[in-house]
C-alpha cells in the first residue's frame, strides 16, 4: 500500500523553459547556442545545485565554458526566475493526495540560488509535509545517498513511496532504493499511473 507520494519539482511542479527564456533575452541564434550549452553541458550546474562551490566560482565555470559570451551568460544567470513559471495543476494535485490521506514529499536538485530567484513558482510548498532540496544534504539525484536522506529523515518505508520525476535516470535510482517509480512526461499521464498504482 502506498503511503507516500515524492515529488521531483522542476517540470513536475512547475516549469522552466530554457530555449523560450533565452531567445526572449538574446535575438542571435548563436548567442542562445553558446549561453545554454556554457550554463547546462559542462556540469556546473550539478554544483549549483549541490551547494558546495560558491556562487564566484561557479559563475567563473560558467563563463570559463565561452568567453567570449562572459555578459551574456552572467545576464542570463542574473535573471534566471524570469525562466520559471507556475504549473497550474501543482496545488489542486497536492490537496488531492493530502484530502486523501497520503503524505507528500519532494525530492529535488534545487539550490538556494534558484530558490531566491523567484519563490512564487514554488507556492505550493507549504502545502506539501516537507521533502528534501539538493542543497540541504549537499548531494543530487540520481545519487542514491539522497534518496536515503529522504527514507532517514522521515522514517519512510520504500515499498510504500512513489516517486514521480521528469528524468528518467533519477526514476531508475528511487527503483533501485526500493520505491515505487514514475517518469514524468505530462499531467494527464503521470496522474493516471499514480492512481493506477496508489488503486492497486
């Protein structure tokens, strides 16, 4: 019997556009190339994420991947909450579950950086029964280390959690670590899955 539904957050919960956000900051086709592949293809935003590096340090990876685009990439970073906006289920699917009787969690790579840079788009987290961020235990998914942080600290039992997520690798980790899997690719789907699992 399932127990506990697990939320991954960006793309789940809410979104975030990276090709839309950087062709609304950058007209030029390269510039919108260069800026993506320099912030999300040379793995400093797993350290963003992780929380271990400081932010200068991990500005200067960013731009160390393409000089030459140095303002644009740290324009882009700057105004980085101008790339999240609200997935208009969030709420109604949380209360669903809570009204139920099930507690939920969340389970994300976000930092605090991202958090601060537009706190609007995670409204729904005060209606959720708490849940771990990449940045409080320093670790990612698919890490299984982070998973057990989650199963730690709220004394969960894993045959009795599901995980919901839009990365498939980080989907294969829950399984491994025993929980119940999901792999998100829209609301409709990922919904009809749960409650095909959560009525079995």
């Amino acid at each position: 019997m399932i127990k506990t539904v697990i939320f991954d957050i960006g793309r789940v919960l809410m979104n975030y556009d990276w090709d839309s956000y950087l062709k609304g900051l950058f007209d030029d086709g390269e510039t919108v190339r260069a800026v993506k592949e320099a912030l999300f293809t040379k793995g400093v935003w797993d350290e963003l994420d992780r929380e271990v590096w400081s932010l200068d340090r991990i500005r200067n990876g960013f731009v160390s991947a393409a000089p030459g685009y140095r303002t644009e990439i740290l324009t882009a970073f700057d105004r980085l909450g101008e790339a999240f906006t609200h997935r208009p289920y969030a709420k109604d699917w949380i209360r669903g579950l809570k009204s139920r009787g099930y507690q939920v969690l969340f389970l994300s790579n976000y930092s605090t950086y991202a958090i601060e840079a537009n706190r609007d788009v995670l409204d729904f987290l005060p209606l959720m029964d708490g849940g771990i961020f990449s940045r409080d235990v320093k670790l990612i998914k698919p890490d299984p280390a982070i998973y057990q942080a989650l199963i730690h600290t709220y004394h969960l039992t894993p045959e009795e959690c599901v995980f919901i997520d839009d990365t498939e690798p980080n989907v294969r980790e829950a399984i491994r670590q025993g929980i119940h899997g999901i792999h998100f690719t829209d609301y409709a789907q990922a919904s009809a899955e749960l409650e095909k699992l959560l009525n079995a």
